[in-house]
C-alpha cells in the first residue's frame, strides 16, 4: 500500500469542471472526479502558503501561534513519522518557498527529495542587466520590482516544455513511481507544484485551447496582479482570468499524465491517491485581486480536494458533503493508511470514514492568518470576525525558530522590550517558547457573516445577533482547545469562557 499526493497551489475550485466550471478546459480533473472521492466542503486552515504546509506536516493548526514559519523543534512531521516507521518518502517539488529562510526545515523531514528551479522570482538564474520588460496593465508604481525583475530572467530559460518547472516536478514525481512501483517496502511520494500560483505563466499549447480570447486581446500583459483592490479595466480583468486558465489547463495535463501511470501500472488498486491545495485566489471577484490582504472569501477558503482510496472502491465517483479540512486532515488520514496512529498533539481527522460512507467527523471549522481575522463556518455560514481594537494588539509569535518569510528576524526585533521566554504550550513538547512581538497582515476588516448556501458569492452580508454570538462562543471553545495564546481573545474581543478562566 502507497500514497501519492498531487499538491497545487492557488488552484481555484470555481473554475474546475468537476465544481460545475463551463468555460476552462479541465478534462483530467473532470476524469479525476469520476475515479475519486470529490469533496463538497472542503476548507483552508491556516493562510497562505507555508503555515498550510506546517499544518500538513503538524495536523493541527499554525495560524493561532506563529505567522509564516519553518518547522519547529517541537512540531511533529507526518512525512518524517513515515520514514522513522521505515516508509519511504519522497518530495518533488518546484515550490521555492521551501528553500528560503521561513521554510528550511520541511523538505529535510522526507527521505529523499528534488527540486526543480524557476518559479515566480525564485532567485536561481544570475544575470546582472536585467531585461527590459513588457508594459503591463498593473500600472503601480515599482511594478517591476526585484522579485518580479528576477521572474523576467527565470522566463527567458524556463518557457520551454523541458525546463518549464512544474513539468520537471511531475517527471520527477512520476519517475520515482516508476522505479518503486515494485519496490517491497512501502512509500509515499508528494509531487508538489507552484502552480496555478501567479505569475500565471504558460506555454502556448496551453493557450492555444483559449485561441478565441488571445487572437482577440489588444491590451498589454496581465499576468501577476497586485494585492489590492481592482483598478484596472474590465478586458485586462478577463485577459487575467484567461492567463490563469491557461495554466489551469497546464496543470489539468499534468494530472493526466498521473492518471494516465495508475492506468498503466495497475495502482489503483493499492495506492492511495490525494489532489489537494493550500487556497484559492481571487481574479478580481468581490472587486479584488490576491488574498490575505482581505478577507478569506470563499473563492480564497472552499477549496477544490479529491481522494482515492484503494480500500473503498465503491466510493469511485461519490461526493462527499462532511466539512472538512484537508491541511490538518491528511496528516492523520495518511498516518491511518499506513496503520500509524496520529500523535496526542494532532488535532485534525482521518478521513477514512467520510471517503467510505460521508461520516462527519467535525461540526466546524476554524481558519485564517496570523494577526488576522479569526474565521469560521459550518459549511451553511461563514462567520469572519474581525480584531477589536484598531492597533490589532496584543498580539505575540511563539516559537524556536525566528525567520520570517525570506529573512531572520532583526536583532532589533528580537531585542524589542515585549521579547521574553514563555511558558511551554501543551502541544511544544514541554519547550519554552521565545515570544516575539507579532504584527498582521489584513487587519482592521468588519466583521462579516455570510449564509454560503443562500449567497455564494457573498454579495450581501447578513445581520444576525444570535448567529454571531454562537459563532463567537465556537471560536472561544477552539481557542481554548488549540491552546492559543490568551491574548488572542483580547486582540478579538472575545471573553475568555468562565471555565477556562478559573484554570
């Protein structure tokens, strides 16, 4: 028995056929659906990229204690449990994040791993005088900036089919099966690709299936957008979307060719097969482009996800309705298909039950950022609450390990006067913690609550007290069962529950 994980990043469920689509071309993913289990409610955990990725490793969530972060001594690591229980795993990857300061410690938990070189501004390619780049429709000023500059040179070498990055991490992926398809020892093997993530970069095979908008489009490049509001007009809004198909559809040929290996080796009948991604991404809905500096909308938050699971054949092609979370979920889920057991500090679930007969195995979910909102849904409302107080404090990071996303942190923030050693939480192996000041990105939205099921686009938020207030009272009860930081109900306005205070 072995596992494959097909990871995506930004993958948008809205614009996949299985999710009801009409207009991308998605046939693989359309062929993946009727093979696999689709998942109706499928929700993000922590945001964005790699705190998701703590939680895949951790199977508990991230966003309540640290902002984006490598693996920590104390955190468990599914892939590194696997390989201690003498199962292979493998990582093949193009996802840069990995290999800069705030990720360094994941890919080193998997036995053996690669990593294909190029995505968005990852520093690989040194040339000194930059290229002159192409006018865009994102008229911000420093636009071309030195990430998106660097992301001009990586082009000019991977816009072909044998360096394009994510085609290099699905060979390498698919190579690995092959040489261990026979193996006698057991395996899991993550292909994790960058893509969809912008810059939406393709090749013109893929953009040859949207011919009738590219021989029409007059306007300048629109690509990458900007977090923030949309400014720009209606046609580049489409020109964007149409980018982001176009790499969608790059990202539907890779998910046949793994198709196409279970076919041909005869896996499905042993080998588990996960498609999954970290969060969507909006394309100028709700009149905005991104994520994080907004609220998590469900274009951001529902996310696309498809099991197989070779021990429940009759489950080819259902969907399943159970609310789930597949970054604290899989870690469990993939540790009970190898006969593991999860560890004490996991607080995700083996969805075992729910791909075999739609068993719930939670009534809601809690999501969102570091220093952000604190969002939660029972998959009918979502209820996204905003900080208290306009400073967004307090509000502290906890850990052992202070890098930030592509750098350490200062010695003047390790040196600021609130820095002190705290007390251990119950899931830090009985580590203190340096506490850190902590700051957020997308602070100071409204509170929002949304009935999903009636308004999914959530055009028109609704005013229910006695909603709030049970929304509000769930939020404390995880707050309390995940150990956050007490100053995280002060930061949301929330009482800390009587019982819980008397401890």
């Amino acid at each position: 028995m072995n596992v494959v994980m097909v990871m995506f990043d930004s993958l948008n469920r809205r614009m996949l056929q299985p999710y009801g689509c009409t207009w991308t071309h998605t046939p693989h993913f359309q062929r993946l659906a009727r093979r696999a289990t689709t998942f109706e409610n499928s929700y993000v955990c922590s945001m964005p990229c790699m705190p998701a990725r703590r939680d895949l490793h951790t199977g508990r969530p991230n966003f309540l204690h640290r902002s984006w972060s490598p693996l920590e001594p104390f955190d468990d690591s599914m892939p590194q449990m696997l390989k201690k229980a003498g199962i292979h795993t493998h990582f093949s990857t193009d996802h840069y994040h990995y290999f800069e300061d705030g990720g360094a410690t994941y890919h080193t938990r998997y036995s053996t791993w690669d990593f294909s070189r190029g995505q968005e501004g990852d520093p690989w390619i040194g040339r000194v005088d930059k290229p002159v780049p192409p006018p865009t429709e994102f008229k911000d000023e420093n636009y071309y900036n030195e990430m998106r500059m660097q992301d001009q040179v990586n082009r000019a070498v991977t816009e072909s089919p044998e360096l394009f990055p994510m085609y290099q991490t699905f060979r390498n992926g698919i190579d690995f099966i092959r040489s261990n398809r026979n193996a006698q020892g057991q395996w899991f093997v993550q292909i994790e690709t960058f893509d969809p993530h912008e810059p939406f970069t393709s090749l013109p095979e893929h953009k040859k299936l949207y011919a009738e908008h590219y021989d029409t489009y007059k306007g300048d490049a629109a690509d990458w957008p900007v977090y923030r509001p949309v400014r720009e007009s209606k046609e580049a809004v489409e020109h964007c979307r149409y980018e982001y198909a176009s790499l969608l559809s790059a990202c539907d040929s890779r998910m046949g060719q793994i198709l196409d290996l279970f076919d041909e080796l005869d896996m499905w009948k042993d080998t588990m097969l996960i498609v999954w991604t970290d969060h969507g991404f909006l394309l100028g809905e709700q009149g905005k482009w991104a994520k994080c500096w907004t609220h998590f909308y469900q274009e951001i938050a529902h996310t696309p996800f498809f099991v197989w699971d070779p021990r429940c054949p009759a489950a080819a092609g259902t969907r399943r309705r159970a609310l789930v979370q597949p970054s604290i979920d899989l870690a469990p889920t993939v540790l009970g298909f190898f006969g593991l057991a999860p560890t004490p500090d996991m607080t995700g679930h083996d969805l075992a039950a729910v791909i075999a007969e739609d068993t719930p195995v939670r009534d809601y979910a809690l999501f969102g950022m570091f220093g952000a909102q604190i969002n939660i849904t029972d998959g009918r409302y979502v209820y996204m609450r905003g900080n208290a107080t306009p400073d967004n404090q307090p509000l502290f990071e906890y850990g052992l390990m202070p890098t930030h996303m592509r750098n350490r942190f200062t010695p003047a923030e390790l040196a600021h006067d609130t820095t002190a050693l705290a007390q251990p939480f119950s899931f830090t192996k009985g580590c203190p913690l340096l506490r850190m000041a902590g700051s957020g990105w997308g602070r100071n939205l409204p509170t929002l609550l949304y009935d999903v099921q009636a308004d999914p686009e959530q055009s028109a938020p609704i005013q229910d007290a006695e909603l709030e207030a049970r929304f509000t009272a769930l939020i404390a009860e995880e707050l309390i069962r995940l150990d956050a930081p007490r100053e995280q109900f002060a930061r949301m306005g929330i009482e800390v529950p009587v019982a819980a205070a008397a401890v």
